[in-house]
C-alpha cells in the first residue's frame, strides 16, 4: 500500500520532533555538527529546490492565462474585485484578532522575567530599511513596477514579476495568431513541465519536512514554550476560529464547505504547516485550485497576488503580537489607539510584502506606531517559528478559497468540473 504524501510529511514531523528533542537534550560537538551540516543543509535544500521553481510557473502561468483572457478590461475587472476581497477580508483578520486578543487578555499576569528574549536586530534593520522609502499605498505601488525584471527575478520579489508577466500577457495577446500561437504554447509547454519538476520536488519533502523540524526542536525545544503558552493557544484558537466562522460561510457563498477544502488541500496545509512557508505550497496550490474548476488565467493571478496582499493568517497573528506586547508592558489601549493599530497593521502588513521575517518585521513597525516598545517582540521572537506554522496554514486556505470566491464573482467556476475533480481523487484514494 502506497503512503499518501500527507501521510509521509505527518510520520516525517514526528520523527523529526523526536530526533530533536533529543539534540535538545544532548549537549557537545556531535550536536552542533550534527544540526551544522546534516540537518540545516537538509531542510535548506527543500526550501532552495521551491524558492527554485516558484516564478518560472507563475511567469509561464500567468502569460499563458492572461494571453488567453485576451482582454484588458476583463483583466482589470478581475484585477479590482481581487483586492477589494483581500482588503476586506485583510481588515476582518485583524478586527478579529484584536477582538480576541482584548477578550482572552494572553499578555496579562506574565512575568517578564520569566520569558527568554531572542535577537531582533535583524528584524529591525528590516524595518528600518522597508520604512526608509515611501510608506502605504505609494510604497505599495512602486514596488508593483520593476525597474529591472532580471533583478526582480534575481531577488524573488514575486509581485514585480507578477507585473511584468500581465503586461507580457496583454502584449502577448493583441499580436496576430501567427505571432501569438507558437509563443503561448511554449509558455503552455514550460507551465506544465514546471508542474512534473514540482512533482518530483515534492518527493524530497518528507526530508525537508524532517530537518526543518527537527532544527527547530533542537535549538529551542519546549521550555521556552511553556511562559508563552496562553499566546501560543490563542493564535492556534484564532486560526481555527477565523477558517470556521470567516472563511466558512465564504466558502458557503461559493456553494462549498470549508472541510470539503480543507479535506481537498490536505497534502498542502500539511506541507505549509510542517514547513511554516507558503512557497512550498504555491505551485500545487495553483494546479489543484485549476482542477477544482477555476480557470487557469484566474488561479494563476490571485493566488501568487495573495501571497503579498491576502495573508489572513499573517495579519490576525500579527494584531493579537501587538496587543499581546502591550498587555505584556501593562498598557492599556485607547479605542483610538486600537483603532489606529488596526490602521496602521492595515498599511504596514501590505507594504513589508517580500520583507524577510515579514510578520514580525510588520509588527515591529506597528509596535511605535502607538507607543508600545519595541523591544518586547524580543519575548515572542524565539516562538515565532511555532505561531508561524499555524498562521501559514491559515494563508494556504485563504488563497485557495480567494481564487473560488473571483471565479464565482465572474461567473467562470465550473462546479461540474470541480465535482469531478473530487471524484478523481476519491477514485485514487480507493486504488491506493
């Protein structure tokens, strides 16, 4: 019997806590070079074979959907409805998580002395340099436009290169057949053998999956998690509460249950949530959601777009860290303060877009922004890896649901092709 990939990434996490946990609890050199060079260059491979071929399926992608939309009004009516959506549900993410974060108060009664602080230089000289530029919507636009594609591709700052592949796409469309045809089939050809290189990454996953984890135990293991264990089990609670009661009845509009999703994207939340990155995920998230009856042209635009502007895991995470600090210094936020943090994460969550670090970086920018000291995302930097691994999951779900809700709002989901999709995949799951 042939074991689902789910399967070996969930037996590859735990098996990877294990190991850890033992590092953890074993000192000398064999430790360090065994997390040195066996584990770190192992998980760092699985993330270096994604970041690999990332963009060249968005790019051959989107020019291929994008040329066969053929329309530019088209283009920028689905351009305008995607993030009207990912505003709107951006701002519920963090309402919610400040709601909650005031309710279940996860800051209060801790001593500070009893938390473990990490280094957080690094995330400050990212948000010096992110606020060193223009700041909010302008700061937003300018970093749509690439003044150098190949420096753009070079970087992996995925919305330049989502620019530059529309316009490709909408110039590739207005040439003559004769011009056009051969060109969106080559583009057709590189799309679909990205998706087999994909498949043949994925095999390496469960040792990814492996390494990463076993890393993270190793080095932080779960002392440091037990003062931070209110904050840790409100952002899990938020998670599941904001795909239940938020994302649930969306999906609802779209004649789709939630589970029905999350049951569809298993392999992908497992993998986001082993790993704590959405890359990992980005290409078969693009191929399933095609599957499940939204056109390609409309899955290869909004899902690479929400990786920068639909982030609801990230921004809910990132509203209950801010209050949770101040809670943690013992002030108490004004209405007008709050709502001026709602603001401000609202502005600062889509303009660090591409930043390493970014949620914390996010934070960081916002803490000041109503006199909370900076100095206390040292507290919650050493966990960030474990609320990251919820909040990615969360982000996968959001994307996948965003790409449905587009198709249904313009009419182009095909519900009969996804009904068929799931009776394929009930039919390989009965012959496995």
């Amino acid at each position: 019997m042939r074991i689902g990939l789910a399967w070996q990434i969930l037996i590859a996490m735990v098996l990877g806590i294990v190991v850890g946990a033992v590092l953890h609890e074993t000192g000398g050199d064999a430790r360090v070079w065994l997390i040195a060079n066996v584990l770190t260059p192992a998980g760092q491979i699985f993330i270096r074979l994604i970041k690999m071929i990332v963009l060249p399926i968005v790019i051959s992608s989107l020019i291929v959907g994008i040329a066969g939309v053929g329309d530019a009004k088209k283009l920028g009516r689905i351009g305008v409805k995607t993030i009207v959506y990912f505003e709107l549900v951006t701002l519920v993410a963090i309402v919610f998580g400040v709601a909650l974060a005031n309710f279940f108060q996860p800051g209060s009664g801790i001593d500070m002395g009893s938390l473990s602080t990490a280094d957080i230089s690094q995330y400050k000289q990212s948000s010096q340099a992110a606020q060193s530029g223009p700041h909010g919507l302008l700061a937003t636009i300018l970093s749509l436009i690439p003044d150098n594609i190949f420096s753009a591709l070079a970087s992996g700052h995925i919305l330049p290169v989502i620019f530059f592949s529309v316009l490709f796409g909408l110039g590739l469309s207005a040439l003559p057949a004769e011009h056009r045809d051969p060109l969106v089939q080559l583009f057709r050809s590189v799309s679909e053998t990205m998706f087999r290189v994909t498949n043949m990454v994925m095999r390496y996953a469960p040792v990814g999956v492996f390494a990463l984890i076993a890393v993270t135990v190793a080095t932080f293991g779960y002392a440091s998690l037990l003062p931070l264990a209110k904050l840790v089990t409100l952002v899990y609670v938020a998670v599941i509460l904001f795909a239940l009661l938020v994302l649930g009845p969306i999906a609802r509009w779209c004649g789709i249950n939630i589970f029905r999703l999350m049951r569809l994207l298993k392999d992908e939340l497992v993998l986001a949530f082993s790993t704590a990155s959405s890359e990992t995920v980005l290409p078969r998230l693009m191929e399933k959601v095609s599957a499940y009856g939204v056109p390609r042209s409309i899955a290869s635009f909004v899902i690479p777009t929400g990786y920068s502007f639909n982030l609801d895991g990230s921004t809910l995470y990132q509203s209950i860290a801010a209050i949770f600090i101040a809670q943690l210094y013992g002030i108490d936020l004004s209405l007008v303060e709050q709502l001026t943090l709602v603001l401000t994460l609202m502005v600062t969550s889509k303009g660090m877009a591409g930043v390493a670090g970014a949620s914390l970086v996010v934070v960081l920018a916002t803490l000041g922004s109503v006199g909370i000291p900076i100095e206390g995302l040292a507290f919650i930097a050493g966990v960030d890896r474990i609320l990251d691994m919820a909040r990615t999951a969360l982000n996968v779900v959001g994307n996948a649901l965003a790409a449905l809700v587009i198709a249904k709002w313009e009419g182009q989901y095909d519900a009969a092709q996804a009904l068929r999709y799931e009776h394929q995949l009930a039919e390989a799951s009965r012959e496995s």
